[in-house]
C-alpha cells in the first residue's frame, strides 16, 4: 500500500505558477514509478508527467517546457513545478505511483487537488 498526500494546489493567474506536492507514505526507492495525471470536467484523466526509478520521464506534449517533474528521495515526495499556466490547464491533479512486482501492477492514487487558471 502507498499513501499519497498532495497539496500546493489553488487559483493562479495565466502566466502565474504553481508547484504541486505529493508525499508518499513509505520509501520512494520501493516505487517502480511516480507521477501527476489531471481530469477536467468532462474530460478522461489524462497523464501529465511521470518519472520512473530509472530516471526515465515521460511528459505530455502540451506541458513540455513549462512543467517540470521532480523527486525528493529524502523526503519520499514528487513535486509537479508548473510555469506559465494556462486556462486550459485548470483540472483536478492527481499524484501516482505505480509498484511493479514479479505478477502484478498496482497504481496508488492520491485524492486529487484542484488547480484554476483565471484572471
């Protein structure tokens, strides 16, 4: 079992920034990979961004340049820094790690957090 906790959500500005933060309940090193997906209303969760334990990253197209994924091992959290925000950005965001064993997947999801773009 995995618990993750995200927080750093809220209303921002277009052009404004955000950092989001996803604290994992047990070591980062025995999660195969973590990541932020996001649903707008209307729309199917789609992915943000991922990093693996390999280091390997996966973004989606609209948010390459703007937003950057990254791990604090010491602290077992994912952060998601979010730059030059858009309306079409705002949606619910979720944090997720994925364990991997020898027969099974288990994806763990946070509780979502709300992030608005408006003037």
């Amino acid at each position: 079992q995995v618990q993750l906790v995200e927080s750093g959500g809220g209303l921002v500005q277009p052009g404004g920034s955000l950092r989001l933060s996803c604290a994992a309940s047990r070591s980062i090193f025995s999660i195969n990979a973590m990541g932020w997906y996001r649903q707008a209303p209307g729309n199917q969760r789609e992915l943000v961004a991922t990093l693996n334990s390999g280091g390997g990253k996966n973004d989606k197209d609209s948010v390459k340049g703007r937003f950057t994924i990254s791990i604090d091992s010491a602290k077992n959290t994912v952060y998601l820094q979010m730059n030059s925000l858009k309306p079409e950005d705002t949606a619910v965001y979720y944090c997720n790690s994925r364990v991997v064993s020898a027969t099974d997947t288990y994806d763990y999801w946070g509780q979502g957090i709300q992030v608005t773009v408006s003037s």
